[in-house]
C-alpha cells in the first residue's frame, strides 16, 4: 500500500497504459483522477478500480488546450486538496509516412498533444507540486525519444522534446523537492501498437524481430515502472529517462 491516501492524476486515463496504471496505483491504496478526452473510456476505466465513489474522480480534458488542463489541476485539487504523482501520459500517433509527405498539419496534430499537453500539464501541475514541496511526475516518452524510426518524424521528435521537457523540469524544480522523470517504452499491447501496425502495413511479429525479449510490454508492465517512480522508493531518482523497451535500444 505504497500509496495509502495518496493522490494520482493520470492523463489519458481511458488508454492502454493509462487506465492499467490507475489500476496499479488504485490497487496500492490511491485515491485517483481520471482525465481524458474520451469521457465514456475514463468511467469505464474508473469502474475497473474497484474504489469508492469518493475515492476517484473522472474529469473531460483535451490536453492540447491550456484551460481545459488547468481546469483537471484545479478539479483534482478541489476534490483531493492536493496531487502526489502526477502521470502525464495522454499521447496519439502520427500518420506513418516519411518526412517529405507529412504536412504541417500533420506535423501540428502530433506535436499539439504529445509536446505541448505535456507541457502545459508540468506548467500546472508544478506549480501545486512546488507550493506542496512534494510530489513526482512521470512523462510518456517512448524508445522513439531516444531513437529514430523511418515514416514517423512527428511522434519521434514529439517524444525526443518529452525527453528535454524531463530533465529541464527536474532541474527547475528539485529544490523544492519535486521529482520529474520520463519513461521510455518499446511496442506496448495497447490500442496504439494496433494502429501503427495497420498503418504500417506490419505485424506484430516484424516488430518482435527487433526486441531482444521478443514480444511487447504489457500495458501493467508499463504500470509497474510508473509506480515504482512515483514512489518514495525513487525518491533519488530524478531527470531520468527509463527505458522499459526488452533491451531495444541497448545494441
Ligand atoms: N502503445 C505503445 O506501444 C507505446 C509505446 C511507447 C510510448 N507510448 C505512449 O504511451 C502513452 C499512452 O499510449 P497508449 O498505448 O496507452 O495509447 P492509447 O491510444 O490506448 O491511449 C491514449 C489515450 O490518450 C487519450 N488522448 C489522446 N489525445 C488526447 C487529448 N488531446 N486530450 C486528452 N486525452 C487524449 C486517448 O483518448 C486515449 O485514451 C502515449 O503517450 C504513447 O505515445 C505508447
């Protein structure tokens, strides 16, 4: 019960990754915030964790837009008195072309939601952390932040900026005790991994040949890193990027 009266805020709730976090964390003892822009997926997400009613809270956010993320800050803070962990983790894929057919539309979408939702969830988020002098992020990155893949120029650079965003936040605001790291997955079994894999015209299997352990995370795999980070257990932990990938990137 690592997280007994705790409170976590997750983005992209409704997600793979998300919605097994908030059940790794709920079935620790936390009180948790669901936000997401898929309301229906967030409660169905929330019914999942067994808690009581008074024990969670679902808020709508399109994470893209600054007032809609101050206004998931401000319900959790209203509701729970403060935010613990803080999993900033809502993310979409970008179409798969190479870089000379990806528009700036394209380009937009992608950076709008992993860049910048990301950024404006540490700007607000920090700012209770750093008052509370407590709390640790935890930022989706993904191996495409630290290495390149052909036909995916918006999300790889996306998650490269997560990456930036981690260490400079954690060196902003160590001095008040506020703890930011990123995570760094290979293929997660999740929604995702589906799209890419239909876009891509790829099975799961041509993914697989470039994993060492040979298949993808679980999404509770996934779930288990961000606890431990979330935790006193990390507590020296900071400006670090986890890479949780089956040893992907270490050749
Ligand atoms: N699945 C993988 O293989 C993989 C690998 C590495 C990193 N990641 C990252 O993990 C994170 C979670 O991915 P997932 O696999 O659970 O995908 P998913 O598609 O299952 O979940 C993503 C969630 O984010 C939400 N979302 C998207 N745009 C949003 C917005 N503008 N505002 C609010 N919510 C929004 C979606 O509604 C969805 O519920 C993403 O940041 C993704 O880039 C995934």
């Amino acid at each position: 019960m690592r997280f007994k009266d705790k409170v976590v805020l997750i983005t992209g709730a409704a997600g793979g990754i998300g919605s097994a976090t908030a059940k790794r964390f709920a079935s620790e003892g936390a009180k948790i915030v669901l936000v997401d822009m898929d309301q229906e997926g967030s409660e169905k997400a929330a019914k999942k964790l067994n808690l009581n009613a008074e024990d969670y809270l679902v808020v709508k956010a399109d994470v893209t837009k600054e007032e809609d993320v101050k206004n998931y800050v401000k319900e959790a803070k209203d509701r729970f008195g403060k935010i613990d962990v803080f999993f900033n983790n809502a993310g979409i894929e970008a179409k798969y072309e190479s870089i000379m057919e990806t528009d700036s539309d394209a380009m937009e979408m992608v950076l709008d939601v992993n860049l910048k939702g990301v950024y404006y969830g540490l700007k607000h988020v920090l700012k209770v952390m750093t008052e509370q002098g407590s709390g640790s992020i935890i930022n989706t990155s993904s191996t495409a932040g630290l290495l390149g893949f052909p036909n995916m120029a918006p999300y790889v650079a996306s998650k490269h900026a997560v990456i930036g965003l981690t260490k400079t936040a954690a060196l902003e605001v160590a001095a008040k005790k506020v703890r930011v790291n990123a995570i760094c997955p290979a293929p997660v079994d999740t929604d995702m991994m589906e799209d890419i894999e239909e876009a891509s015209g790829m099975e799961q299997e041509d993914f697989n040949v470039a994993i060492p352990l040979g298949r993808y995370a679980k999404a509770k795999e996934i779930a288990a890193l961000v606890a431990f980070l979330g935790s006193d257990d990390a507590s020296y932990i900071t400006g670090s990027a986890y890479t949780i990938d089956g040893a992907m990137t270490s050749g």
